[in-house]
C-alpha cells in the first residue's frame, strides 16, 4: 500500500511567497493547502487536519499568533508541527511563538525557500 502523501498547510497572506512554497512543496510530494488570512485558516482548521503547518504572524483579520494559539488549544491539532516564517525578528516575538509551541522560527529575510523545504521535509517526514 502506498504511503500516504503528507498535507501541508501554508498560512500566509503574500500570494507570491505562499504560490512559491505551494509550487516547491507539491515538487516534493506533498499535498498543500493554502490560506491567506488568519480567519480563513482558523476555519480551514476545523474540518482540515494538515500533517504540519508553515505560518506567517504578521496577517489580515487574525494574527499568526492568534492562529498558532488555537492550533495549540484545539483536540486533534495542538501536536501538529508549526513552523513560523515572519518578518517580524525580534526575541520577544520568537520566545512568544515557541511559548505556543512553534517548532522552528525563520525570519524570511535570513532563510531561502530551500531551506525552508529542507526544515518541512525533515519536521513532515
């Protein structure tokens, strides 16, 4: 029986950076799902179950750490893997995010997006 394909939920309201990520993730094999607010992620959440998720914190509607929050309160989500990947650099934003359990913070100036493919494929399985 085939292994199955693991999903990816980018959250990340720059459709560029988040069509790039989707593009080199399928590239990879995984399945992506996209969202470009913190709202429509949050609703995503409830009926999607990804296997990790890429967040950006600075969003429309709902922050990045209002959505990592409910990942982190919700059954069946608060051990999925989130990894950050904002502008926002300073230490008191990456302590807040590891507080609520992101697994890795990038900051997107300081990180290609190999890189970050490298840290999903390796968080994702």
């Amino acid at each position: 029986m085939p292994e199955e394909l693991k999903r990816i939920m980018v959250i990340e309201d720059d459709k560029f950076l988040s069509s790039l990520m989707k593009v080199r993730l399928e590239k990879e094999g995984f399945i992506v799902i996209q969202a470009f607010d913190g709202e429509e992620a949050v609703e995503l959440l409830k009926t999607d179950r990804p296997d990790l998720v890429v967040l950006d914190l600075i969003m429309p509607k709902v922050t990045g750490f209002e959505v990592l929050q409910a990942i982190s309160m919700t059954p069946g989500l608060e051990r999925t893997p989130v990894i950050i990947l904002s502008n926002l650099a300073q230490d008191s934003d990456i302590q807040k995010a590891k507080e609520f359990g992101a697994r890795g913070y990038f900051v997107k100036v300081k990180i290609s997006v190999e890189d970050i493919i490298k840290k999903i494929k390796t968080l994702a399985g």
